[in-house]
C-alpha cells in the first residue's frame, strides 16, 4: 500500500514537472501547406524533431500548425526551416523544388507562384 | 506540319538538347488530397509533338525547340497554356475543373471503411463501426461479430439461444469486454451480459488482439473488446428501429437526443425485445428459442466545453431480462415436477461518470475520471436446480497523461480501485465473496511518426484474493515499408474464475458439481494466471481506389494456472486446477479486398490448437472447431442525390470438426462433422434516413440433430443442453426497420 503511494506520488510529480518544469513553454500558430494525412505525419515529425518543440499538431483543412515549443532552445525559424526541409512551404521558409517533385502524389500541394 | 517534322529531325540531329524530356505529373485537387490526372494530353503549342499522362498522371515529352509554350487540356478541366523557362526542372500542373459547362457531377466521395484495420495504432486493433454493425442480422452486442472474422460466435447452449463469443480460441472471460473504458461483462453478467447491450445503441466496436493496455485492467488475456455507445452530442436526434423474425422475435428501439445548451447534451434510448411464441422445430418436446422479454432502457448525459477543456458523460440505466425456456408443455405458474422447465430473471443497474480535463495550454496533458457502480440480479432455476447471483460493483480511475520531452513519447499513468461483492446460490449451498483491488499502473508510448512505435506498461495490483502482483504488457509496430506492418506483443493477464458465472450452461444439465478444493481463495481454486505473445504481418497490396491486403496474425496464450473447466466425464462437470500444460495457439490468414466502391470481399482461415491437460489426457478443448473459414462479400449501389440505395452482404462460414465429450458410457467422446452456415442480408435506403432491410439466417438450413442429450428424459442424470456445436434453430427469415425522424 505504501509503496503504491510512493508510485503514485511519482507519476504525478513526473506529470507536474513535465507541465511546470524550468522550461519557458509558448504556443505558435503558422501556416504549412499541404494536403492530407501523410503530409500531416511528415509536417509533424519535422517540427519535433526540431529540440525543443513539444508538441505539433498540423490541421489538416486549414493547413494550421499548432506548436508548443521552450523559446529559450529554439528560434521559432529553425521549425520553418526544418518543415520546408521536409518539403512542405511556409511563409518564412520555401522547400526546394526537387525535395518538392519527391513528394507523394497526395501530398502534392498547390504552390504559391 | 512538315516544318514542324522537318524541325524535330533536325533538332534531334543537331541539338543535343532535344534528346531531353521534359517530365512532369498532371494532378488535380480532390477534397483533402491531390490525385492524379490519367489520360490528360499535353502537346507544344501548334505543334503535333504531344503526348498524353499515364495512371499516375506522369508524363514525359520531348522538349521543342523552337516553343517554350506547352498546352495541358482534359475533358471538364479548363484548358492551361504554361510557358516553361527551364525544361529541365520536373513540372507539377495542377488542373481546376471546368464549371462553366461541368457536364454531370462527378462526386468524389471515398467510402468510409465499415471494418477498419489499425495502421497508425501500435496495437492490433479492428474497429467495427456502425455500417459494419448494420450488416448484423440482428439485435445486441452478442450478434455483432457474425461479418468479423476475427471473432467466433458460437452457440452456448439447446435452451436459451445465447451466442457466445470467442478470440483466439478462448471464450469471453478471457477477454476484458469493456464499455466506453470501463468493465462491463465480467463476473455474473458473463453468460448473457453481451445481449444486454442493444445493437443500435453501439456506436462502434474496437477489438484488440493480444494483451492489451495495462490501464483498462488486468483481467484481459487473450484481448479486449470495448463498445462506445451513441453520443447525444453526435447521434440523430430521433430514431427508431424495429425488427421481427419468423421465429418470433420482435425488437423495439427508439432513441431522442437533444441540445439543452451549447454544454449540455442528453440523450434517451429504449430498447424493448420479446419472443412470445412457442416454437418447437426439432420435435423433442424443448423449446428452440426461449420465451422472453426485455426492457431496456439508458439515459446519458454529455457534457463538453471545449474552450475550457472539460468534458463529460453521466450514464444511468436499467434493464430487466425475462427468459423461460425449458419443455414447450412447461407452465411456470404450475408447480409441475414432472415437466422441465426454467426461468432466468435478471435486473441489471448501471451507472456512470465520467470526466476528463485538458489544460488548454497544453493540450498534451489531461486528467481523466471514470467511476462506475453497478447491480447485477439474477435469479434462475433450471428444473430442481437454483442459481441465484447478486453482483454490486464499484469501479474507480483516475489518469492522467502527458508528454515526456515531446508528444513522440507520452505516457498515461494513474491509479484504479475495483469492488466486486458476489453473493451466488448454488442448489442450496452460499457462495458469498468480495474481491476488491487497488492498482496503480504506468504506460509509455513511443512513436517516431514514422515507421517505429512502442508501447510498454506495467501495473501493480494488490487484490485481496490474488494478492500483489505485477501485469506487464508491451507492444511493438514496425513498419519496413509504409505498405507493410509489422506488430508484436507480449503480457500477462490473470483472473479470479467465477466458475458458475462463467459456466452458466451446466445448471442445464444434472450433472454433479465437482470442485476439487486445494485451499485457494476462490472457491477453494487458485487465480488464473496466462502469458499470451502475439505477431502480426499486414501488407497492404493495393489502396486508393481499389483496397488490398493480407493479414497474418499468430498468438500464443500460455496459461500457468488455470481453472479447468471437465466437462469429459458423463454425468459429472468437475473444476480443478491445472496441473500440466494449457495453452491456445491461434492462427488467422484473412485478405480483404475491395475493388471498387461498390464490391467487397473479406476471406479468412483460422486455426485454433487449444489444448489442455484435463484428468483424461492432453486434449483438443471440447466444441472447439480446429479449422474455421469465413467469406463475407458485400455489395452496395452509389447512393443517389436522394439518399437511395441498395445494400447487400452474403456472409459464409465453414466450422470444421469438433470434438465432442462422452455422453454416456455408450457414446464415447467423438468429432462431429464439418459444417456450413451462410447468412445474407439486403437493405433498402429509401432516402438517408429511411431503410428497410430483410435477411436469411442459416440458409442452408443446417441444425443440430440431437441438441439436447436425453430430451425425453430431463430428470435423469445423462441430461444436457450444454453440448450444443451446430444451430438449433434451421433457415430463418427476418425484417426490420431504421428511420431517423
């Protein structure tokens, strides 16, 4: 019984630092294009795998990604670098033509001229 | 014409660069996704050098010299004239449909999957949703897997009609059957709880193979099977259903949901079964099908803000179960003690609440609050037999889940107190237990979002009758590449046997009750305890629009303790502990295949090895077919503008042999025949929300000759109902009813 306690104190201080933490958390919201549930897959990995983002959700109709990043590791550019890198354009950041033409048929988006 | 020709030549002479290719891809935008433009031409502006896209919408001509301006046109897309500076650079055209003279619509609608393999999930999980669930001849939760092959339905028993599931060739108590979360068959409701759940009450079905998830519990061994039921804040305002069968059967459902504010939705469904006809097909004085009723009735309460994060279900309901069943001549209000007869009266509280919490901020961290309490009252005699059980259950969790670093590796972690007090009557003799737990469990996820994935939990549970142990369970998903997935997955799971519960179908027999007590805590038994390992291979051979893949699923369940269940001695049922090996290996090959929107087709091949160390020997368990087949081919039309539409489904399945154990010192344990049962059923849509539907069950009209051992004789000790492998009821024909008002 006392040791379920000790456990279950853990896991909640584990989840209170986890959200308290010394990190600095901010929120951003930018656009990415793209189309479907594969590029939302592609979009996603190329924003965490950006140190220091935790969370990135890209909707797919608006083409809205959703980020929770610590703005005292990353410059929120290094994210538009890192997607455009995955092929996908952002406003600040364009992905090369080439990276462009490899996509997935379904992830071919519009690009703007 | 000719200088054009001339020019190439000389081009391709002269000019190096005319050796290249301009290439390119011609795409369209459909809904959410970019598809490919077959057949499209494309040629240099007054040229006659053209050329047309492939099925991929890929295209290659070579490059003109003399024109930089190149025409892409296809019937119902405007017509585009693109000047390209640098043909060397692959060209992606969209095209936009013409709307000034569209000819007929073309809709674009990809059908949603009535069965839904898992890809993303790191589980093996098939979810069934509610198309799939129309397809069901009928009526409640215990007959929704009659199109799924992943699941068996077999026959419980001669008297009460009851379906009994099985996965990886263990009945139900070896699955956690849960209900939005929470346990919900377990314990006395095992034999019949599946038929208290309405059929149209079911939102969707998701059946995971193998261990399972250490939060919902550790009782599942062989998977779990959870039920989401109708949202109000989802579901059709109102709704009604009604079936009858030429067996007798009729079935009411009505649902009303409504908005009481923007938070609050609240929803009302009724449900109303009954079979009052006397029905005696096989002429041996027993009825085919009970006499029954059921009132059903569930009141839900939805709650959801989603600005704030919160959200939340309030559950209450009631149902009261009536089923007689026994000799046709049997009159329960005359006390006959020469006629068989049985009644089984169950009443059924259930209440729930739920409630979950994500920090708006940081929506990667949520609480969550389910607490349950239930009733489960039955009382039955089954000729000079009595089995009364009274269940109360308590069920609370508390979860929490976050992330660790980034959403790539989130946890849910929490802690969960279950209740359980039985008070069961056996003949004359009280068996009265409390089981209570206190759990605290943790579950990593890791997902790269690509092709790795893995989830590890442990929990440890401190239970007055299993004592403190821990149950861990992990899985894994690889995917070599994206159109092949491969799973795995190992854990433990263990379960307090409630003997009589589970083993219902002995009170119709007279067979002696044999409990060889070893001192344990449950019924003098020990606690169940099994490892199941799993692997899985899917490869997806086609998608987009025609859909094709391959499953292979293998799973071992290993138990190292187990109450075994002898039924091998005539005249005599005994529980023991095992003493020696059990296991349940199973194997399901199954391809699924649609080829357009309108035809599909699902095959599979099952073997089970379900074997166990009874006193008699090392044997196949008994009903349990080595070999199953199963073929579903469904059809359904393109739904009009107003909603019409054709469905219909053919389902076959092939239960091979069986053993059978001893009846009598005359008639030794033997395999039955193979056998075939084919269903079908077709739908009428007179506009969306209007369908009428009939169906065939048992075409071929196959039923077991002798279902019940000793019919003219109930009272002698060779009596049985419970060794039913085949149908008791022959061809049936059935019709009903869907309208959203």
């Amino acid at each position: 019984m006392k040791n379920l306690f000790l456990y279950v104190f853990f896991c909640l201080s584990l989840g209170l630092q986890a959200q308290t933490g010394n990190s600095k958390k901010e929120k951003a919201q930018f656009e990415v294009v793209g189309n479907c549930e594969m590029c939302k897959k592609r979009i996603e990995k190329a924003a965490l795998d950006v140190k220091g983002v935790k969370m990135a959700n890209w909707d797919i109709p608006s083409n809205q990604l959703m980020l929770i990043y610590n703005a005292q590791k990353l410059d929120i550019l290094e994210v538009h670098n890192a997607i455009a890198q995955a092929g996908h354009d952002t406003k600040k950041a364009t992905a090369n033509d080439e990276v462009y033409a490899n996509l997935p048929l379904c992830c071919l988006y519009e690009r703007k001229q | 014409m000719k200088n054009s020709l001339i020019t190439l030549c000389l081009a391709v002479v002269f000019n190096s660069q005319a050796q290249q290719q301009l290439t390119g891809k011609v795409v369209f935008r459909a809904t959410s996704e970019t598809e490919a433009l077959a057949g499209a031409s494309i040629y240099w502006l007054n040229t006659s050098l053209g050329s047309t896209t492939d099925d991929n919408g890929d295209f290659s001509i070579p490059i003109a010299t003399d024109q930089s301006r190149l025409v892409i046109s296809y019937i119902g897309f405007k017509t585009d004239t693109l000047t390209i500076s640098d043909p060397s650079k692959k060209l992606i055209h969209f095209m936009r449909e013409d709307d000034s003279n569209s000819l007929d619509e073309i809709t674009l609608a990809q059908r949603k999957k009535a069965v839904q393999k898992s890809y993303i999930e790191t589980q093996n999980i098939l979810t069934v949703n509610s198309a799939e669930l129309l397809k069901a001849a009928c009526c409640n939760l215990s007959e929704s897997f009659e199109t799924n092959p992943a699941i068996d339905v077999n026959f419980s028993d001669a008297l009460t009609g009851t379906k009994q599931i099985k996965m990886l060739g263990l009945t139900s108590p070896y699955l956690l059957i849960t209900e939005e979360n929470i346990p919900m068959v377990r314990g006395a409701s095992q034999a019949y709880g599946l038929t208290f759940t309405p059929g149209p009450w079911i939102e969707s079905i998701q059946i995971t193979k193998g261990a399972g998830s250490v939060v919902n519990g550790f009782e599942s061994i062989a998977g779990q099977i959870n039920t989401e039921l109708q949202k109000p804040f989802t579901a059709t305002p109102r709704f009604i259903n009604l079936f009858r069968s030429a067996n007798g059967r009729m079935e009411f459902n009505g649902h009303l949901n409504s908005a009481l504010n923007d938070k609050w939705h609240a929803g009302l469904y009724l449900h109303g079964n009954q079979r009052n006809q006397k029905m005696d097909q096989n002429k041996d004085g027993f009825l085919d099908a009970p006499l029954a009723q059921q009132f059903n009735i569930l009141n839900r309460w939805q709650y959801t803000d989603a600005e704030k994060g919160w959200v939340g279900f309030v559950n209450l309901r009631f149902m009261n179960d009536e089923k007689q069943v026994g000799q046709v001549a049997f009159d329960p209000q005359k006390n006959n003690s020469t006629i068989w007869g049985s009644e089984i009266k169950t009443r059924r509280w259930d209440t729930a609440f739920k409630m979950g919490y994500v920090i708006p901020e940081i929506p990667y961290t949520s609480f969550g609050f389910q607490g349950a309490y239930s009733q489960h009252d039955q009382e039955a005699y089954f000729g000079n037999r009595r089995y009364d059980i009274l269940q109360d259950s308590g069920f609370v969790n508390l979860l929490y889940n976050s992330i660790i670093g980034n959403t790539n590796n989130t946890f849910k972690s929490g802690i969960n107190f279950s209740y359980d007090r039985y008070q069961e009557r056996v003949d004359a003799k009280n068996w009265d237990r409390i089981d209570r737990t206190v759990a605290a469990f943790f579950e990593y996820s890791y997902d790269n979002k690509e092709n790795f994935s893995w989830v590890g939990g442990l929990r440890i549970d401190q239970h007055n009758n299993l004592g403190t142990f821990l149950t861990p369970r992990m899985h894994l998903r690889y995917l070599p590449d994206p159109k092949t997935i491969l799973r795995a997955s190992v854990g433990a799971g263990r379960k307090a046997a409630n003997i009589f519960a589970e083993n219902q179908t002995l009170f119709g027999t007279n067979r002696t009750i044999n409990i060889q007590n070893t001192g344990g805590s449950i019924y003098g038994l020990d606690p169940e305890k099994a490892w199941n390992y799993g692997l899985s291979l899917r490869k997806i051979l086609l998608s987009g629009d025609q859909n094709a893949d391959i499953t292979i699923d293998y799973y071992i369940t290993q138990f190292d303790n187990q109450v075994v269940v002898d039924w091998e001695r005539p005249t005599e049922i005994s529980f023991y502990n095992l003493d020696g090996k059990s296991r349940a290996n199973s194997l399901q090959i199954s391809f699924d295949y649609a080829p357009s929107n309108t035809w599909s087709y699902r095959f599979a091949y099952k073997n089970y090895d379900v074997k166990t160390a009874y006193r008699s020997g090392f044997l196949q368990r008994p009903l349990q077919a080595q070999h199953r087949y199963f073929a579903n081919v469904g059809w359904e039309s393109i739904t009009t503008d107003k909603g019409k539409q054709w469905r219909w489904d053919f389902t076959y399945h092939g239960v091979g042999k069986q053993r059978v154990v001893a009846q009598n010192d005359n008639m030794p344990s033997k395999m039955v025949a193979a056998y075939t049962l084919l269903n079908s059923q077709l739908t009428r849509a007179f506009s969306a929300d209007f369908e009428i539907y009939a169906g065939l069950e048992n075409i071929g009209n196959y039923t077991q000759a002798n279902p019940i051992i000793e019919a003219d004789n109930p009272f002698a000790n060779t009596f049985d109902t419970a060794q039913v492998y085949a149908p008791v009821f022959g061809r049936m024909i059935y019709t009903g009813l869907r309208w959203n008002l």
